[in-house]
C-alpha cells in the first residue's frame, strides 16, 4: 500500500492551494516515515485508534496495514478539515473497510479537531482511545483566538497548534494508550512551551525518540526546514529509560539507537523541564567544570529590551550627538563591529530633540563591556550558538540600544568586566559548548531561558580565559585550543 499511498500523496499536494496549506499548517508524511511511527506501536486484541490531522491517511493506512498484519480489530477516527484532502482520505480508508475482511471499521470527521476534542474531554468520557498516530499541523495560535480560549477550558495552555493537537490527544487517550507522533523539536525546550512539556512528563512515559540527522530531509518535498524529532508517548506509564535512535534522513537505512536513563533525559532538578536528546553516551555530560549557574558568577541575561517597531518614531539612519547607536545582528561579521551599516533597519534611536531629552532611556544600557548571543541563526551556520563581545570603548555613546533580536549579557543593566566579557564570549563560541547545546536545543532560535539554564565555568575561570584570547583573532581552532588548554 505504501508505494499507491505517496502517489496518492503527491497528487493530492500539487492540488493543494499554497495559502491554504499555510492556513492550515499541515505537511504530509512519506510512507517510509509513517511505516517506521507505525513499528512502534504494541499491538493487542482490539485498538481505537485517532489521526487528527489525517490528510490523505498515510499514517492510519501504516497503522491499518500493521494491525491486518497482526490479525487485530480497529476502529479507526479521524479528523481532516481540508476538502481536497478528505476526499482522497475517504477513498483511501474505503478501501481498508472493503478488504479488511470485518476487521476496520472507520469514521472521518471533516471539522474542527480542536473543538471536538474539547468537547469530548469536557463532556464524553466514553471518547477514549488505544493509540493514536500525528503529523498535527505546525502554526502558532494567536492569544486572543478561539482556538486558544477552547484549550485553555481543558487547560492546555500552549502557543501552536502542533502542541495543542499532541496535548488533547493525550487527554483522550486511555490509561496505557499509546501516541507516535512527529513534530518539531522546539518543544524540547524555551518557556512558552514549558506548560507542555509539563503535561507530557506528568501524564505519560517518553518510551522512544526518533531525531533525522538532515534537518532538510523528513518533509523534503514541502520545503519544511525545522528539526522535526518522532516521539513515542505512553499514558499512565511509570517513566523508565528512554530509547534514542537517529537515522541520517527517512530512508532509515543508517538507523541506529541507544537507551538511556531518564535522568539523562530530563535532568531531575531541572525546573525549566528541558528534555534533551542525546545520540551518543556522554553526549549530555556538561563541559567539564561548567557547574556555575549565572547568579554563581554574578551575570545575567536578557532578551534586547530595543522592540524596534515600537520605537519606530525615534528612528534615525544617521547617528549624531543627539542620537544612541541601535545594534541589531547585521551590524556584525566575523565578529567585527561594523556600525553604522546601511541597511533598511536604523543605525540609532533619537534620544533628544529640540534639545530636549526623550523618554526612551529604559530602553537603552550604559557604555560598557556587554556580551551578545544572537536570538537566530540561519540553518547555514555552523554553530548554534554564536556571540560577540562588545567592548566598552567599540562605540562613543553613553548609551546603547540593543534590539530584539539579540540575548545580552550583562550586571544588572550595565556592562562586566573586560576579561569576563571576553571569556565568556570565547566560551560561548567553543564547539564543546555548542555540541552540548544542540542536546537541548533543535531549532534555530536561541532563547535567554535556555542561556539561563545552562551551567559556566567560574568567573575566574572565564577571567583567565579572557585574558589569554587578548589579541587573538577570531577563529574556531583557536577558540577551541583555549577551551582545551584551560580544561574547560
């Protein structure tokens, strides 16, 4: 069936408006990633199984196939809200029911998953199922919508509709019912999605995760460039060690796995929840004498308080004395400091006119020694994590603006030291750091609540650091011989 379901699949997408498809946030799975979700599964004597989000049915078609092939009743319920799609999903199901010898029994509902999820949670208890297979569709929710209103009155609080389609079927599966799901890998860890993360540890055992080595390769035909990670969920189920297994793209023929303990998964004083994804023994493991929290060693760090939109009425393309130099990303290369740039973003912020003062100053930090982490990093570059030190004397202005778009380090609003701010920016440079980063981290944005959670080395440390990169330039093997020498 696989090789006449991805003809189908591929059919039904060339018919498939481009702007209802970002409306609807939904990407199709291929039969050789829906056959491998479907291998996860245990399978006994009778299984009631949810697809929400079905599309053309290539993930309920892999479960049916595996469930006829263990000789098991299904009663399969699934949910397409698409026309296109839903017509090609009955067909497909259709068939199932016609040669299924008695053995699937199906149901599709062409409406709204969300709300008919809530309502069966609120008011039909009966409406619990054994299994349940995703590809859920990947969209933000506005705060103010319906959809996030009917989730909050289950209370799921979340900011995507791939979150919020996982955490409704967990609320409907039975005891020991079991989801497989494919999903970005962004939930693993920032706050917003913390309430999520939340529900799944409380409710449910991580039993396996599955992570594409090509961030390009699980949706290749829908340009979909997201880490995506298969995770495999039971309800009920006392957390045990957690399965963890890679493969270069979907063709799985370099699969590969290793167990873990769960501790190593989620670490167990871990506030935040973070659920990192190692792919090898000790990958997890701290850099070595990284046990320093920011409050330790007297830093914190802050997203840039400068939203540019805001302060649009104080923008200016030119800096003079009235004005405070506005850093955004592109005012860096190479980590060379290239201010002002012209570009369609401003190079400052007016902060007095007519020789009268602006009331912008909460927005902007003293001249000093600042270190800065950008927010987002392009799929192209190699590390995850790239920094800049930005030296006291970089810029003649008594104060800066740093917009959104960066995390900056600092002592409470104003600058560090010079030998912490160099150290600590060559630290957040080093591969090991950035190795150990990505266990955590799958996508590209790097949030200051993950800057926060991670551990550093002493502030002397990072001052001896600091002070042997003096000079040098800015280059990864000698970034990475400092970190070995100092033993970090």
């Amino acid at each position: 069936m696989s090789l006449i379901i991805d003809k189908v699949r591929r059919e039904a997408n060339s018919l498939l408006d481009s702007q209802r498809r970002s409306e609807l946030g939904q990407f199709m799975t291929s039969s050789p990633i829906a056959t491998f979700m479907a291998s996860l599964f245990s399978y006994k004597e009778h299984a009631r199984l949810l697809d929400a989000g079905a599309g053309v049915g290539s993930l309920t078609s892999a479960f049916l196939d595996k469930a006829l092939q263990e000789n098991i009743i299904v009663v399969s319920e699934v949910w397409e809200i698409d026309e296109v799609l839903g017509a090609y999903l009955k067909n497909t199901l259709d068939d199932y029911v016609q040669h299924g010898q008695g053995k699937i029994i199906s149901h599709i509902h062409m409406s709204d998953f969300i709300e008919d999820a809530t309502s069966a949670i609120q008011f039909d208890s009966n409406q619990r199922y054994t299994h349940a297979i995703l590809n859920p569709p990947y969209k933000k929710i506005s705060s103010n919508s319906k959809h996030r209103k009917l989730l909050r009155m289950v209370g799921i609080e979340t900011v995507n509709l791939y979150t919020a389609f996982l955490a409704l079927t967990i609320l409907l599966l039975k005891d020991k019912g079991e989801v497989v799901a494919i999903i970005p890998r962004s939930f693993c860890n920032g706050s917003y999605y913390r309430p999520f993360r939340d529900l799944i540890l409380r409710t449910c055992a991580i039993r396996q995760l599955h992570l594409f080595e090509s961030r390009s390769q699980a949706f290749q035909e829908d340009d979909v460039l997201q880490e995506n990670v298969i995770i495999h969920l039971i309800k009920g189920e006392l957390q045990g060690t957690v399965v963890i297994s890679t493969s270069h793209d979907a063709k799985f023929s370099d699969f590969r796995q290793t167990t873990f303990d769960a501790a190593v998964i989620v670490k167990p004083n871990d506030v935040e929840q973070f659920i990192h994804i190692p792919t090898a023994i000790g990958q997890t493991d701290t850099p070595k004498h990284c046990t320093h929290t920011l409050p330790d060693i007297g830093l914190e760090v802050c997203t840039g308080p400068v939203v540019d939109f805001r302060l649009k009425e104080y923008w200016c393309n030119e800096p003079s004395r009235d004005t405070a130099p506005l850093l955004y990303p592109h005012h860096f290369a190479d980590g060379i400091l290239c201010w002002p740039k012209f570009h369609k973003k401003p190079n400052a912020l007016r902060i007095a006119s007519d020789g009268n003062k602006c009331n912008i100053s909460k927005w902007l930090m003293p001249r000093g020694h600042y270190v800065l982490v950008k927010r987002f990093t392009s799929k192209e570059e190699r590390r995850r994590l790239v920094a800049y030190h930005l030296a006291s004397d970089a810029l003649d202005a008594a104060l800066i603006g740093f917009e959104n778009h960066w995390n900056v380090f600092h002592i409470g609003k104003h600058g560090m030291d010079e030998d912490t701010a160099k150290g600590l920016s060559v630290f957040l440079n080093s591969t090991i750091l950035d190795e150990h980063f990505r266990v955590f981290s799958g996508h590209t944005q790097v949030n200051a609540s993950d800057l926060r959670n991670m551990r550093y080395p002493s502030r002397e440390l990072l001052q001896k650091l600091g002070q042997r990169a003096k000079g040098l330039p800015n280059d990864q093997v000698l970034i990475d011989k400092l970190i070995e020498e100092q033993q970090i």
